[in-house]
C-alpha cells in the first residue's frame, strides 16, 4: 500500500500538497515540507472563505467519484459538478455546471444517475410580523428543495416531480429520498406530501424521466420511513408540538402498524435504524433498554416486537451509529472515544482503517462515508483539530490512499493542535476534557467552551470556532462534565438535578488542571457557550466572578422555573411526558423551586462582574429568546455590562455564516479587552 510514513510523503499526499487546479487535483511539485513550517495563525476570514467543497461520494460500484464544488467569479456563485475516474483519480474531471444554488445533498442513484439535493432562496414581498420577535420582520426567505437527477456522462439533468407544475408551485420541500432501491437503477423513493390533502406520501420516482407515483400514504402526523428493499418496515409520526416521534413497525403481509417506542426529536435517540438483515423481519438497531447503561447494536424482530442481544456493544460508550455497504449490509458499529472508531462486523476490514489513522499519525478521525458494493473502494472523510476536512479515496486492490480534495484552505501547520486530558475533580471523580493550543503553543489566555445539550459531548475533531479563538493566540478547553452524553446514561445521570453545582464544579476543576499543566495565566479566562454551553458561561460568572473576565452566552438558559414552566405549558404529551424528562434532569419546580431559583443565573445578575455579551435567535424554538431578554434586563437593572444581539429570522443559533463571522468578530474584541 502507497502509505509511506515520511514526513514528505505525508505532506505530498496531504490536502496541504494540494494545487488549486482546474480540476482540484494533483500533487504540489514546486512547494514541500521546508514550506509549510511557518505558523501564521490564519485570520478570521480565511475561516469564512466561501470557495469551496459541498460534497463528495462514490458510486455503487466505486467507479466514478462525484464532487460538488462552490465557485465565486467577481462576486458571483456558481456550482459545478466534478466527476472523477476513481481508477485514475489525478486525471482531470469530467466538469458540468450546475448554478447559483445551494447544494444540500448528493447521493448516487446509480453509476448512471447522480441525485443533488438544491436549495433555491427568495424572499417575499410582504412585511410580517413573528410572535417570537419584537415588532415586524422583513419579508419571509422561502426555501424550496428540489431533487436534480443528473447524468455524469453528459450534464444533462432532470427535476423529480418536474411533471407536477401545481405540486412544484404549492410543495416548498421535494427533496427527501427514503430508499435508493439499489435493485432498480432507475427509481428511488422519495417522500412529499399529497396534493389533495398535504399529508405525508411515498412517492416511487423515476429518475430518468422525474415522474412520480404514490407508492404509499401516511397518516396526518407522519412525517417519514424507514424501508427495507423498498418496503416500508419503521414510520415516525410527530407530534402536534412537533417534540417527540412515535415510531411505528410493520412486518412483512401486515397492513395495520404498531407502535415500537417514542423518541424525543431534541435529543439522541435511544432507537434508530442502523441495517438490514437477510431476515424480512428482522433489522439492526441501536438502542438502549430499560434498565441498560449504553446503548448497543441489536436485532430488533418486526413481527414480535422484541429485541436480541447486543451485537456491538462498549462499556461506558454509547454506539453512535452503524456503517454499511451501497446495499445497506452492516459492516460494523461506530463509537466516538475521543477519536471516531470502528468495531466492524468484518474483522478483514479493522487493519485498513487502523493504516489510514496510522497515515495521519493517529491525530485526525477517518470516516468511512461510502463503500461500493465489492468492499474494495473506500471514500473516507478526514478531519481533526489541525484537519479542517479532506475527502480520500482508499483502494484495496490498487493498494492506494489518495487525496481527492480538501473542503477548505485551511492549512495544517496554521491551526492548533488539541490534546486529551484527564482531569480529576474535586470530589474524586474522573472526566474527560480536551484543550487545544494556539498555533506555536505559546502560554497565554484561556476560554473555556461548555457544550451544549447538555447530553451531548465534545470530541478530538475540527471546531471552527475553537480553531478561530485559537488563532487569537488563546487556549480552548472543551470539558466533559458529568451530564454529558456518550458515555452511558450512568455518566449522564450524574448531572442531573445538579445543574449550577456539580456541572459547573467539573468545568472549575478542568480549568484549574489546564492552568496548572501548561502555566496558563488564570487571570486571563473568559467562558463561552451555546445552548446549555451558555448557562453554563453566565452559571460561571455568578458562582465565579474573580474567575472569569468576560462571558459570552449564546441562546442560554437563564431561569430554570422560568423554563420548566415553559416546557409545561408547550408540553402536549399524554401525561407530560416531555416536562417530566426535564424535572428528572433539572429539578421539579414544585418541590426545588429554592434550588433552582439558586441555580438561575437571572435570579443572580447581581453577583456578575464581568462584561457579558448575550446572543438569541428571535425564532428558537427549544429556547425562547425571553430567556435572554430577562437575563439581558437583570443586568441592567443590577448596573453590570452587557451586550445584547437578537438575531432575526433565526432559530437555535443556526444562523448564516455572514452572520456568524460578524458575531464572532464580537466576540473576539470582548475577550481581547477583557484580556487587555
């Protein structure tokens, strides 16, 4: 295998060795190792650069690689669609234009058909005005989502459901594909809504000629399936709240379905389809138990609705999905320790994923995205702190691990290396945290970044707004507080009802341990969050105030009674079921309601000292944008410092990325002043 382990050959076969070519291909034959050794940090632009990669995936039979590319001339965008020989991937591509839209998704219908998901943005002409925001808006943007059937040979393409002039003017969303068929190279399912009653139907397309036939109809809450050779096994109903999914199984000749499970639609889902078996009634799923720590990959029988022993399964580690084949055949369970890993089902396959870590010195995670049908061609997506993402294309046969091309400019040697550490806490316990360097490792200030969820965690990986603070010349801690998801729901339980104690003692005692191991200044530490990350920024603030010397909070929760009178009133499930899952992690308003008001940073603006910059989305739909709106009044009325942005238009931070640099450069000059 082509997988020399010299600093050269790693640099030439690097995105960093990378030419700007007409096709995005080739090896630097001017430039080398003896070139990339300064470590300018890079600026905040060159985080936000826009010319770059959509996507890349591979065909069934791993013959052709499609890659998705976004170009700006003079100021216009244009995407174009490259399609690449995976046998002799350095020869130029065949190159179709595609236009000034946004590219989703991209899937190989089959070696013949390539299927892009586009985005096409206007906005109306007429003023409204949101209940969630102060006073009118502008016009509405409408996002319509259309599937493109293309042929790679030529660029020819068609529009699915193009044959439907009214459902193409009324649907503002046809582009979800339920099942590949692979049996059928030219059909796909796709899901869309009924014209007569605009209920959820699966719709039989064809995607040589986009004609589409209904293939089966949903009830008026259902909003998706899983298939099994075409044929509906799992449907997801949503609730009127639009919180929670019931899931639905259906086994083979049964014609009534059943209920299997509800699932938050916030959180990580404790079942979820994972494969196919050579059972018609039997599928892969990962899910947890009653009465289980992890979640595992198991069998689950769609006639009995039962389940079967844990075929994948880790302590202290929830699986975080499975990978398969173009056929949908399991090959294995994904984990996330602090790198991505695989236990995979073929034994023969672990050696070539531990080569390709090994090619990136073990720093970076190797995913797996698409494995044609042979096993012999691999598309795997690299990325890690120092890899801001590169498609490769890994070939058994040819014994070859080849760079197809970066997603961005970004270079290696200019970002921050990251490290794991374990930091024990002050009551004896052991959590995971990471802390990334400034480029050159420099001693200097620190911000602490608590992630949201808080039953998520952070992982060894690229961040951009981690990398972006390091370039600032700033270290970046991610701690693993207990609470986190990932780790077992045992892990998870140890945080709830100890929000603003416990939580917040473990991002404490990571933030001692960083200062001590690299001689950190702990006069210089500024804490900054989203989400839960953003309680967690003012929590510290209040319960730390000589710690910290600026906070950014971004969609945060502020007042937990406040919340979980929120949660109640907006909780429509049989018995509260919703409400009740935050009182079993926040605490239960009629019985801690002192506990929680001490544990709400609004109740305590008075105990802040540093200068606070608070960001909403005016739409959040999982925070209301009133809890900054309080939290923003308390610190007036207290006489502390504080900047308020309400983003209009947006939802739980996911704003554009124009909008994101403009924050973000607010950020930075908040911590820099702080840190003066």
């Amino acid at each position: 295998m082509t997988m020399r382990n010299s600093a050269a050959a790693r640099w030439a076969l690097s995105r960093r060795g990378l030419l700007a070519s007409a096709g995005g291909l080739g090896l630097a034959a001017a430039a080398g190792p003896a070139a990339a050794q300064a470590a300018t940090p890079h600026t905040l632009d060159d985080f936000f650069a826009r010319d770059g990669v959509s996507g890349v995936v591979l065909s069934p039979s791993g013959n052709r690689i499609a890659i998705i590319r976004e170009l700006y001339e003079n100021g216009a965008r244009r995407a174009v669609l490259d399609v690449v020989d995976a046998a002799n991937p350095a020869a130029a591509p065949l190159r179709s234009p595609i236009g000034d839209v946004d590219c989703e998704e991209m899937q190989w219908a089959s070696d013949e058909r390539l299927l892009v998901k586009v985005a096409l943005r206007t906005r109306s002409s007429t003023e409204r005005t949101s209940a969630r925001s102060l006073g009118p808006v502008a016009g509405q943007e409408i996002v319509s989502r259309r599937m493109v059937s293309i042929d790679p040979s030529t660029g020819g393409a068609v529009v699915l459901f193009d044959n439907e002039p009214q459902r193409m003017r009324t649907t503002t969303n046809l582009g979800v594909i339920a099942d590949l068929l692979p049996d059928d190279p030219d059909h796909v399912l796709m899901i869309a809504p009924t014209q007569a009653r605009r209920i959820a139907a699966l719709y039989k397309v064809n995607v040589m000629t986009g004609r589409a036939e209904e293939f089966e109809r949903g009830d008026f809450d259902t909003v998706g399936w899983q298939t099994r050779n075409g044929v509906p096994v799992l449907r997801y109903d949503v609730n009127s709240a639009g919180n929670t999914f019931e899931i639905m199984a259906r086994a083979s000749g049964e014609r009534q379905w059943s209920f299997v499970r509800k699932v938050r639609i916030s959180d990580a889902p404790e079942f979820e389809f994972v494969a196919v078996t050579d059972s018609d009634d039997v599928i892969l799923v990962s899910a947890r138990l009653d009465g289980e720590d992890v979640q595992t990959v198991r069998e689950f029988n769609l006639k009995t609705r039962t389940y079967g022993p844990p075929i994948a399964s880790r302590p202290n580690a929830d699986v975080a999905g499975g990978l398969t084949d173009d056929r949908g055949v399991y090959l294995g369970a994904t984990y996330w320790n602090d790198r991505l890993e695989y236990d995979f089902a073929l034994p023969e396959l672990a050696p070539h994923h531990r080569a390709m870590n090994r090619f990136f010195d073990n720093e970076c995670n190797v995913h797996l995205l698409d494995i044609d049908r042979t096993h012999n061609r691999f598309l795997a997506y690299v990325s890690g702190p120092r890899e801001a993402g590169s498609w490769y294309l890994y070939d058994r046969a040819a014994r070859s691990f080849v760079n197809l091309t970066p997603r961005t400019a970004l270079q290696t040697e200019r970002l921050g290396r990251t490290e794991a550490l374990d930091v024990t806490t002050r009551d004896g316990a052991s959590i995971r945290a990471y802390l990334t360097a400034p480029p050159g490792g420099a001693p200097g200030p620190l911000i602490v970044l608590p992630h949201g969820g808080p039953e998520v965690r952070d992982v060894i990986g690229f961040d951009r707004t981690v990398q972006i603070l390091a370039a600032q010349g700033w270290w970046v801690l991610q701690p693993n507080f207990r609470g986190s998801g990932g780790y077992g729901l045992a892990f998870a339980a140890e945080g709830w009802r100890r929000w603003g104690d416990r939580m917040q003692e473990d991002v404490e005692d990571a933030v001692d341990h960083a200062v001590r191991l690299k001689g950190l200044d702990a006069g210089k530490v500024g804490i900054m969050g989203a989400s839960y990350g953003g309680y967690a920024a003012l929590m510290g603030a209040v319960l730390s105030p000589a710690r910290y010397k600026a906070a950014v909070a971004i969609c945060g929760v502020f007042d937990l009674p406040e919340m979980l009178a929120y949660e109640l009133r907006d909780d429509n499930s049989p018995d509260n079921e919703i409400y009740r899952f935050w009182t079993r992690r926040i605490g239960d308003a009629s019985t801690d309601r002192e506990a929680l008001e001490r544990a709400s940073p609004r109740r305590l603006a008075g105990e802040v000292r540093c200068p606070v910059m608070l960001v909403h989305g005016a739409e959040d739909g999982i925070v209301p944008v009133f809890q900054s709106r309080r939290m923003k009044e308390a610190l007036e009325r207290a006489g502390k410092s504080v900047d308020y942005v309400e983003v209009r238009g947006a939802g739980h931070a996911d704003w554009e990325d124009d909008v994101e640099q403009g924050l973000m450069t607010r950020y930075i000059e908040l911590f820099r002043r702080a840190f003066a």
